[in-house]
C-alpha cells in the first residue's frame, strides 16, 4: 500500500501534484544539505536509452550533468554527446575521476546495479556525506545500494512507470510520468522534488514490496507487447503479413487504453467475456486448439478466467459465465 507522505496535502499515492519550483520560483532543492553543498549537479552511471533519457531531461530542467559513466567508454561518449560538452565521459574503470555531485544516478541494468555501486563506493574519492544516490530499477529496492549507505550517501529508488524506446523521446516521456519511490527519507524527499521538476507524479511503497510493484509494471507493459505478439501471430495464421497484422491491431489495442482512461476495468471490458457468449468461446478454443500453439490457448484460458470475473462485476448472466468457467477449465485440464 502506498505510504503517507508527512507533508501536508500529500500522500505516498499522490505525492507530487504540486508544481515544485514553478509559480514561487524557488528550487526545491533550495534549503537542502545538498545544495548548499555540491548544487545542482548530478552523474549517471549508465548509459542505455533510460540513463541518457533521464540526463536530457535533468538538462533541460537546469540541472548540471557533471559525468555520465559506462561500463564501455564509446557508450559514455555517445550519451554525453546528447546532453553537451560540458558532460564528461568516463568508463567504469574511471569511476575515481568523478566528480562531486549531489546526486548520482545509477541506470544500468538490474543485475549490475549492486555491483557498481559497490565499485563507486571504494573508488570515488569524496564523502557521500548530504548526498543522494538513486537507483531506476522497478525490481530492486534500495538496499541494492548499501554500499553507498556505508560511505554516508543517502540512497533511494525512482523508478518511472514508462516505457522507454530511445532518448529524445524518452525524455520528453519521463515528464508524463507515474514514478515509485522508495528508500531513506532524505533520498525520498529528494526523488519527490525531482519528479515534480521534471513534471511527472509520484508514489511510494514499503521497501519489501518492490518485486510486486514491477510485476505489475512488467503485466501492464511488457506482457502486453508479448500478448500482441500472439495475436499478430494468430492473423498471420489467417493469411495476413505481420505490417498487416499490426495495422490491424493497433488501432483496437489503441481504443481499449482509452477505454481505460475513462473507465475502470469492469466497464472497460468489452467482446465475448464482456457478453458471456459461450459458443464464441467454445469456438475460439477449438481454433486455439487446432493450431497447436499451446502458449496462445494457455494465454487465452488463463486471462478468459480473469475476464470472467470482470463480467461478473458489470452485471453479467452469472448462468453463462459458470458454463464459460466450466468450459475453459476443461480446456485447461486437456491441455495439461
């Protein structure tokens, strides 16, 4: 569940609806032990589509990246061409020549994110004292950066709720965004300012739930693509090319999401399940089952009976929906 936050008029859920700086022209950053010492200054480590993404957009809110680092070097020099000259490229091996900062991003992939911090904290040669270090993972919670913790950094995560394709529009992304926060108070309240700089809004969680919150971040995204991928596959099997499949496709995916905008998910379900047509579903099991694709009939049986109980909430023929209940656990015990 989503934590309270202290300060008046906001919460772990809807931290971040107010405008930061804009409207007072006051930094948030303003009376914090950071600014006071190192500024506005921040360094990424890693520099794949999110890290460079996030340093365009830090950029262009004021803010000065001193160092974006990586583990290859050609890959830094890449990301910091991006954001401008005054960004210095290191690789990783030249984490000793960085800079202080008031905040250090790290954004390399999951499983390298304990590790670097632990190569930052024996090589960087400054105290981490009034400091923040933050991760982006959705998985990971900010014990990932103990190491950091060790040498006075207070250490956090921020993970944005948006899919990133590259860094130009990943930025301009990041400023739409649903961000989860988690960590030490002083991490946390820093990554709330910064989500209200970029423009975004923020929620928090408990530490020991982070694993379930990037599941349900990994359902709502990534398995979605995986779902459309199935059904280009099942056109395809109709005869239609993949470009036509997707042209096909898109469009109805496109007006579900905007169905959801609007409505919760109850109302927003439409189609066979939304009607409780039991010979529809009988025939779609029947193709599913001809084809021999076993993950698209899996995939089928197992969100049908998600479907089921959404139709049942919007009032449903609770008849129908039994014999449809019946019908895809029958399916399901053939299939094993």
């Amino acid at each position: 569940m989503p934590m309270p936050d202290k300060r008046k008029g906001e919460t772990g859920k809807q931290g971040n609806r107010g405008k930061g700086k804009a409207g007072r022209g006051l930094s948030p950053f303003s009376d914090s032990l950071v600014s006071k010492q190192r500024g506005r200054t921040v360094s990424i480590i890693g520099a794949g589509r999110l890290g460079s993404a996030l340093a365009l957009a830090l950029g262009a809110r004021g803010f000065r990246v001193e160092a974006i680092a990586s583990r290859r070097l050609g890959s830094a020099r890449r990301a910091c061409g991006l954001v401008g000259a005054q960004t210095r490229a290191l690789s990783l091996a030249q984490l000793d020549r960085l800079s202080p900062t008031s905040i250090i991003f790290i954004t390399t992939p999951d499983d390298a994110i304990e590790q670097t911090a632990q190569q930052l904290a024996t090589k960087i040669k400054w105290s981490g004292s009034g400091c923040v270090a933050l991760h982006a993972s959705g998985a990971l919670s900010s014990e990932a950066l103990s190491s950091l913790r060790a040498i006075k950094f207070s250490t956090g995560s921020m993970h944005p709720l948006i899919s990133v394709s590259d860094p130009r529009t990943g930025a301009q992304g990041l400023g739409k965004a649903h961000y989860c926060i988690e960590g030490q108070p002083q991490a946390v309240r820093l990554a709330r300012s910064l989500v209200r700089e970029l423009g975004g809004q923020s929620f928090s969680i408990r530490t020991r739930d982070k694993a379930l919150y990037h599941a349900a971040a990994v359902m709502s995204s990534g398995h979605m693509v995986a779902l459309f991928d199935l059904a280009t596959e099942l056109l395809a099997r109709c005869g239609l090319s993949e470009k036509q499949s997707r042209a096909a496709l898109l469009p109805l995916m496109q007006s579900t999401l905007e169905n959801l905008s609007t409505h919760a998910p109850p109302r927003a379900l439409t189609g066979t399940f939304a009607r409780a047509d039991l010979s529809t579903v009988n025939k779609h099991l029947d193709a599913l089952r001809e084809l021999k694709t076993p993950d698209a009939l899996a995939a089928y049986i197992l969100l049908g009976q998600r479907s089921l109980e959404l139709a049942k909430k919007n009032g449903a023929d609770i008849s129908m929906l039994k014999k449809i209940a019946r019908a895809l656990k029958e399916a399901l015990k053939q299939k094993q």
